[in-house]
C-alpha cells in the first residue's frame, strides 16, 4: 500500500476547521450516497483504504490507481488548480484528509488553504 506521505507531493494535512475540506468530505459522502462513486476494479468487498481525488470525483480507487493518476497530471496545468476555487496558480500546497476509510487527496491554493 501507498501511504499518504508517500503520494507526490504531499505535503500537510489540513485541519478539520477549514471550511473547504469540509465541504469536499460532504461533497464525497454526498455523491457517495447518492450513488455516483464507482470504484476501481481492485478494490474488493472487504474492507480496506480506499483513495477519492476532488477533481476525479466519480471513482474511488485503490492506492495504486489514485498514485497512477496523480503521477499522470504531474506538471501539467490541472496539478496546478486548487480543489477549492477552480483557480490555477502557481503553487499548489497539497495534502489528505482521512474520512473514515477514504483518504481524500486534495491541492489548495495559499488562499483556500489558510482559509479558516
């Protein structure tokens, strides 16, 4: 398995009082619950981590995949755009939340991120 601090660029862990990874882990469990999650085909039916990435919001994915996707945007412009405002700028702090057994992977800007 693929730790959190391992994934590229991790860097933090943002606080449960920032209101922007609060409405991401309501937006997750919202889409979840509504049925619009799917998961990749390596995760199984027992329990176990599982990955979900904002801008990629309809899959859930094991350790491996969410490392392969997070590996192929590395660079381009979309590693540059904050999962809070949609805005791209030029450096993106980024970090997981843990919401259960989902670790959510996210990049903020300096604005989102020290919004508290």
């Amino acid at each position: 398995m693929v730790h959190a601090g391992a994934l590229p660029g991790a860097e933090w862990k943002p606080g449960a009082g920032n209101p922007i990874a609060v409405r991401l882990v309501h937006e997750m469990n919202t889409r979840a619950m509504s049925g619009l999650v799917s998961a990749c085909g390596h995760l199984c039916d027992s329990p176990g981590v599982v990955w979900w990435i904002p801008w990629s919001p309809d899959l859930m994915r094991c350790a491996s995949c969410a490392s392969d996707v997070l590996l192929a945007t590395r660079g381009t412009r979309e590693d540059n755009r904050c999962d809070g405002c949609g805005r791209v700028v030029d450096r993106i702090r980024t970090g997981v939340l843990q919401a259960g057994a989902v670790v959510i992977i996210l990049g903020l800007c300096n604005d989102c991120e020290s919004e508290r």
